[in-house]
C-alpha cells in the first residue's frame, strides 16, 4: 500500500489543506476510514470502482471523481487491488469559490455542478500522468480559471478561526444574527453550533494518546462536555464507535489535515 500527502504551493494554501494520493499494488482490497472534517473533497479514482459508505448510508461507488462535503461523519472506504487514488482536500469555503455554490451531500459527477465537460477532460488529462505531484500541477492549473475571489460575507465568518459568535459577527458586520446563519450554511455548508460541536470533539481526539490510557475525566473537563455520556454521544455521532474502541481503530483511521 502506497500512500502519503502531497503539500499545497503557499499561494494555494487558502484554498487546499493538502493533496492525498494513494495506490494499493497489494493483491487484497485495503480498507480505511476518514474521521469527519466538515470540509468538502474532489476525488479522482484511476482504477476500479471504490466502495464508499458516508456514516450510515452506502453510497455508488467511486468510478472517476466524487465531491462530497461537508464531511460531517466518518466515511468509509475501500481500495481495490490496482486501485489508484487522488483528492484534493478544499478548505473553509473553497468549495463554494470554486463552483459558486454549496456542497450538501455528494455528487459523483462534479459536471453537473457547472454544466460543463470539464471534469471528464481533466480525469483523462491526470489520468495519462503517472507522477501524482504533476497530477496535482494540473489540477491547480484547471482550478485557476474557476476560482473566484472569497466573499466579503464569508471572510466575517472564516477570518477569526470561527472564534466568534454569529451574535459578534453580526455586531461587527452591522447584519443581522439570521443573515450570518445564513451564510454560515451558503458559504460553508453547516451551521455555527454544528462546528462548535465539532471543534470540541476534536479537541477530544487530539487528547488521545494511542498506547497511553487517557485520563477521561481530564478530557470532559478541558473540553468542556457534561459527563462521560456526554463524550460518548459525540464518539458515537462522529464515528459511530465508542471512545474506546476508537483507540483501537485508531490505525486504520484517517485524519485530513493532519
């Protein structure tokens, strides 16, 4: 199994976390699981179909490309023998600067978001490159002359590390509370109180060591949970495991971004 990120040039950096490539030359499929990230991703598949399941609900498999976002659970997936794989990580409303409008759940033809052939001519232009670093090249190539300029709106939202309220935001903007909700779902594709549940939750996961017991009552206390119970539903939410049998999975588990 080959597999490894592929870093974004600083003049992308507002608009990609990173490139992951991966390529099973194994003789058995390889199985792997992407934590939620509430960011949005275009995948280009180069070999056999890749089965795909977005928490509870199995989706068609991958042919060629798949954008799918906000990941707002944890998704599944497989690599068949031979399988060769590509996707670019948008970030914050990148994904909505790029197509000029908001991804909900998933589609497996990007096409039909602009009404163009133009992602069907890039998958055969990538796929004739055999190095993923120049795949990417020309990936970044083809998003220049889509790629808008970021929102005003949506710069009040993003700008601050998501720390402030839509309340502040609202306040500092001179809009109403509604509107930044709003935009908040236009822009982004989920709601203030859906990244402030997350956030926690990731803040929990980045306290776990594997190998190491966790000091549970410590992690509710820092993050700001209720009880034990109270960490369990988000594990269970997210990832539809407990915490503890996540430390066990934590292997074959994937975090983009990190």
């Amino acid at each position: 199994m080959e597999e490894y990120r592929i870093p974004v040039p600083a003049s992308w950096e507002q608009v990609f976390t990173h490139f992951y490539y991966a390529a099973n030359h194994s003789n058995a499929p390889v199985q792997k699981q992407l934590l939620p990230t509430f960011s949005s991703i275009m995948a280009f598949n180069f070999g056999p179909p890749i089965p795909l399941q977005y928490g509870n609900e199995t989706f068609h498999p991958i042919e060629r490309t798949l954008v799918i976002g906000p990941i707002k659970q944890s998704m599944k997936y497989t690599l068949p023998p031979g399988s060769k794989i590509l996707v670019a990580n948008f970030k914050d409303d990148a994904f909505y600067r790029f197509f000029g409008k908001p991804l909900q759940h998933y589609l497996t033809d990007p096409d039909k978001l602009i009404q163009t052939h133009c992602f069907a001519d890039l998958w055969q232009e990538i796929h004739t490159l055999e190095d993923p670093a120049a795949q990417v090249e020309k990936l970044l190539d083809f998003s220049g002359t889509y790629l808008c300029e970021r929102d005003p709106a949506a710069a009040n939202i993003i700008e601050d590390g998501f720390n402030d309220s839509p309340k502040q935001i609202a306040e500092k903007s001179a809009q109403s509370e509604r509107t930044i909700q709003l935009n908040y779902k236009k822009y982004l594709g989920f709601s203030s109180k859906e990244i402030n549940r997350y956030q926690r939750f990731q803040k929990a996961i980045g306290l776990l060591v594997p190998g190491q017991a966790p000091d549970w009552f410590e992690i509710i206390h820092a993050c700001g949970y209720y009880d034990q119970s109270h960490l369990i539903k988000d594990f269970t939410h997210y990832l539809g495991v407990s915490p503890q049998v996540y430390l066990q999975l934590h292997d074959v588990m994937c975090i983009a971004g990190s």
